[in-house]
C-alpha cells in the first residue's frame, strides 16, 4: 500500500500562481509551476510566485515537474525554480516550447534544457507510479490533463479546461480517455474552479471568430485588439478575421512575436493569408481601414500599453478619433477597475472602446455544466476543488454536490495544507510553508513585509526628513535641525507644523545628549516616535519619519603655525655657511705662515 500526500503549494483562495505536489512513498510529482500578477496592493512587486521551500529541502525525491499548458499561471514561476534546482519537466510540444522561452528570459535559468515532450498517449513509468496524460479544451493548444496512477486509484489534475463541442482538433477533449480514466478508479480529483459561479454556458469559440470577423467588416478605421500573447486561439481569430477583411495585423508587445513564431513553426497557428502580418513600422503606409494592431502588452496585461496609446506616450501608436479598442479578453475581477480606468482614457482620446465580454460569456475555464460533465465522467471518491479564490471553491462543491459526490468527500484547502491518505480516507496533516515570495525586478524573495509597508506608506501619506548636527563630545546641537518634505504636507504652506516639528527634534536630540549612556538607535527611534504622534495628532497620517543625524568634532587640534623657510632662504644660508667657513681657512693659513 502506498503512502500518498497530496501538498497544497499554492493556487487555492487566489487567482493563478498554480503549483501542487503529490508524494506517493519517497517521490515527488510537481504539478504546474505557475505565477501570479501582484494586486495593487503590492507595490512596485512585478511578479508573485509559490514559496519553493519544502520543494528544496526535499529536492533529491523529485521525479519532475508536470505542465498542463503554456500560460503563465501554469509555467510563469518555472526559472525561478530550475535555476536552482534543475529537474526534469515534462509538458506537450507547444506548452516545452512556451517554457523554454520563458526560461530564455531569466539569465540564471537560460542554460536549463531537462525537458521533455509527451503527449496523450505518453505514458512514464516511475517505480510503482505510472505518469499518463488526456486532452483538454482551453485557449492554448496541447493543453493537458494529468493522471498520477497509484496502486489506490488514479490522481487526477484537470489543469485549465473548458467543454467546447466545436473546437478545432488541437483544442479537443478527449472524453472517451477522460471516460476510461474514471472507469479505473479515481481516488482523487484536483479541478479547476476558476468559472465555478458561472451558471450560463460559455460561448463556443466559432460564435467569438465570427463575432470578431463582424467586428471588423463594420468598422472603418483602425482596430486595435487587447488580448493575452499565449491566447493562441485569439490570435488566430484575430488573423483569419483580419485576412477576410483585407486588414493587415501589426503585433506589439513582449514576447508576442516570440511565441507567434513559435506556434507557427510547430504549426499551432496557421497564416490564412502570407501578407497578413506587416511590421509596426510599416503602419502608416497603409490607410486606417486596413490596420490591425494586436497589442498583447507586458507582463500579461495588455491594459498598460493602451493606456500610454490613449496619453499619446506609446512608442508606436497614439489612438485618435476613427480608432476601435477591442479589449477580446475578460478580465479578472481584479482587472475591473483598472479596465474602467483604461475605458475612460480611451473616449478621451476620441477612440472607442468595445469589450467581447459586453456581448458573450466568454472564459477559458469550466463553467457549472462542464464542471458536472467532468464529475460524471471521472467520479472522483474525493474532489479537492483547486484555481480560484474561496466563493469560487465553494461554488465547485456545490457543484459536486449536486452530481451526488458526498459533501464529507469534498475537502475545501487553504495555501500549505497537505492532505494525507491513511486508513481509506484523506486527513489534512502538517502543513507546509506556504507563503508568497514577491520579485522585483531581479530581486527574488527579498521583498518582505516591512519593505511593502513602507512602499505603501510612502505612497498614502509621503516622507518626514529631520536633519540634525550634533558634537557629542560637547554634547550640543551645532545648527538648527533642517526639516523637510516630500508627499506629506507642502513646507511653505505649513510653516507652524515645520516649526513644532524642529522644537521637538530639538528637545529630543539635547535630551539624549544630556543621557550619559547615549545610544545612536534610541535617539533615532525617540525621533520616530515623537515625530509620528505629533504628526498624527495634527494631521491623522502616518508619514514615513527618516532622523538624519551628523556627528562633527569642533575640537581641532592647534597646529604649528611657524613659517616654513623657502628653499631660496636654505640655499642663501647654505652659501653663506660656505662663504664663512672659507674666510676662517683663510685666517688660520695666515697666522701658520707668520
């Protein structure tokens, strides 16, 4: 009898950042390796990815890294880990493909190439567990379903998945294998509940390239498309609409023409018409109404890009009147304000905008239906709803529940949890470190929680800086404490605050002189919390208090003033000593010859 755990890394009470292990005796089988883009609350903060610790202490039980498809959610936190820490990954041709490039992106995991292509048929024997894969529906091609087969049953992670009955055959489910996997015995099922609430069907994604093909035939200027660059399957509504509409596309955006290239060589997107592409220099050889630009933005949100479009600050396009933004992505619920923000600039521009999800349910995961259907094929004895936040976990069980999965066999997890199968049942056991490492630029993991409060408090209420010189051997303040100001108050319209503040600066400083055991910490700190009491008192806001404390020595020692001979002097005293010594010579041949 195998021992199984099922460790919950992240991905759960949150949106993307996908990553859980399952442990079958002394091995470890890693599912996804994905990251998450900060909220706004994570200041400066360009990426989130899975706390790798538990991972690296038990590095040497890995047998690999399983990827179900090529979106960053899934494979966005993978330098990160190889870099370090280089095992093997396995992921269908164009998901490897979609990792290398972004391994090509971070220096430290560049030379990393321990990867592997499988595909559904792929099966990997590890000792006494067995690796197999089935296909999924999602706006990527290749994209995968993962079984781990225990001698309890099968483990099964659905990735990110949809039911769409008119997709093209690199986007098909393959029921009939999902069908054969449940007759097997699924002991578990890991689901993505990404779309869990979503009562209405999604829109099949013939209805969404017909609806884009319109889009373009009634619109007489410039379009510009918003969308994901590893949305494959946008990007090719995107060019076959355009090559029906005599429009040539422009792409713009990091990575975009990286993984166009990719997808075409590996034949997952297909060129309806040779001259469709053009470059984004060549834009203004070509009259409005035959322009499309497909804007896929950096770090996975395009929104950034068609804001400086509408402020007239991109490199490329500036938006005037005539212009048509369609936005064919739905945004995350934590994108809607930002999207209403990016609206707004746009009609200011004189452009208008047009979002896909005003006019269709749209999404690339599982709505309620699809969620059943997949509970019906497998009949998982335990669900273990993964991929969304909490209402959105719950809204999958419900789910199950109403497909007869008893609801004690639905285990709802939190970030760290690791759920133990003994006796027949799972049980959560010792939890895991599970928290969330932050990258900044090439920083990684160096950003804490004191540095984000500071950020974030230097962005609501500004800096307080107090300037101090003190000679501590005389214990005395040399000059007036200089006090000022950025982002908390303006200096020249509040002379009495600036004032006061001096006064206390003084009195703290002189009163630590004054202390025989004088300690340059606690008189910065008294600085602090003197400082911040008043400032709250008289404003109610919490700047960020920076003491600025110079020490100097106003006892010189005395120097020897005495004039330096100059060399003229020397040499005139060394001949005169020549001259006199000679006429002493003289004297005394005088006196021996008398």
């Amino acid at each position: 009898m195998s021992k199984i755990k099922l460790d919950i890394m992240s991905g759960v009470r949150e949106n993307g950042k996908n990553m859980y292990a399952v442990e079958v005796d002394d091995q470890i089988f890693i599912l996804d390796c994905g990251l998450m883009y900060p909220e706004n609350e994570l200041l400066g903060i360009d990426i989130v990815i899975p706390n790798f610790d538990y991972l690296e202490e038990n590095a040497s039980r890995i047998a690999g890294i399983f990827l179900t498809h090529g979106h960053a959610d899934a494979i966005g936190a993978l330098p990160y880990f190889v870099e370090n820490h280089p095992v093997p990954v396995f992921g269908s041709e164009l998901t490897i493909a979609l990792a290398k490039i972004a391994c090509e992106n971070e220096p430290k995991a560049k030379k990393f190439n321990d990867f592997h292509i499988i595909d559904e048929q792929t099966e990997i024997d590890f000792n006494n567990v067995t690796v197999s894969f089935f296909k999924t529906t999602h706006s990527v091609p290749d994209s995968l379903g993962i079984v781990i087969e225990t001698d309890e049953g099968n483990i099964v992670y659905t990735g990110d998945f949809k039911i769409d009955q008119t997709a093209s055959a690199d986007y098909q489910t393959d029921f009939g294998r999902i069908a054969e996997i449940g007759k097997q015995g699924v002991l578990a099922l890991l689901s993505d509940s990404t779309n869990a609430e979503n009562p209405i069907e999604i829109e099949n994604e013939k209805d969404v390239a017909d609806y884009i093909s319109e889009t373009f035939e009634y619109h007489n200027g410039r379009i510009i498309i918003s969308a994901h660059s590893s949305n494959i399957a946008r990007i090719q509504q995107v060019l076959n609409a355009a090559a029906q509409n005599n429009r040539k596309v422009a792409l713009m955006g990091h990575d975009v023409e990286k993984i166009v290239k990719t997808a075409l060589k590996l034949d997952k997107l297909h060129i309806p018409d040779e001259d469709v592409l053009i470059d984004a220099k060549e834009i203004k050889k070509h009259r409005d109404n035959q322009i499309v630009i497909l804007e896929t933005g950096r770090s996975g949100e395009p929104l950034k890009s068609l804001q400086k479009m509408a402020l007239g600050r991109h490199k490329n396009v500036k938006l005037h009147k005539g212009d048509l933004v369609f936005i064919t992505t739905t945004p995350s619920p934590a994108m809607e304000t930002n999207v209403a923000k990016t609206r707004d600039m746009i009609f200011r521009a004189g452009a208008n905008v047009k979002t896909i999800s005003d006019k269709m349910n749209l999404s690339g995961h599982a709505s309620r239906n699809d969620l059943q259907l997949m509970f019906n094929l497998l009949k998982p004895k335990y669900l273990i709803p993964v991929q969304g936040e909490y209402r959105q976990l719950y809204a999958t069980k419900e789910c199950a529940m109403e497909v007869g999965i008893p609801e004690k066999q639905i285990v709802l997890v939190n970030k760290g949890d690791v759920l133990e199968y003994d006796r027949g049942k799972f049980q959560l056991a010792q939890a895991i470190e599970a928290t969330n490492t932050l990258i900044d630029g090439i920083g990684v993991g160096d950003i804490g929680n004191i540095v984000l409060r500071d950020r974030k408090l230097l962005a609501e209420d500004g800096i307080f800086i107090a300037v101090v010189t003190i000679d501590r051997k005389k214990r005395k303040i040399v000059d007036t404490p200089k006090i000022t100001s950025r982002g908390f108050v303006y200096v020249k319209t509040s002379r009495d605050l600036i004032a006061e503040s001096r006064e206390i600066v003084t009195k703290v400083v002189q009163s630590n002189l004054d202390n025989k055991e004088f300690d340059w910490t606690h008189l910065k700190q008294d600085i602090r919390d003197q400082l911040n009491h008043f400032l709250y008192e008289q404003t109610k806001r919490h700047p960020v208090i920076m003491p600025v404390i110079m020490e100097i020595n106003q006892g010189y020692p005395k120097r020897n003033h005495k004039k330096k001979k100059s060399t003229a002097d020397q040499l005139t005293k060394t001949q005169n000593k020549k001259e006199k010594t000679k006429q002493t010579k003289k004297k005394q041949h005088k006196k021996r010859n008398k």
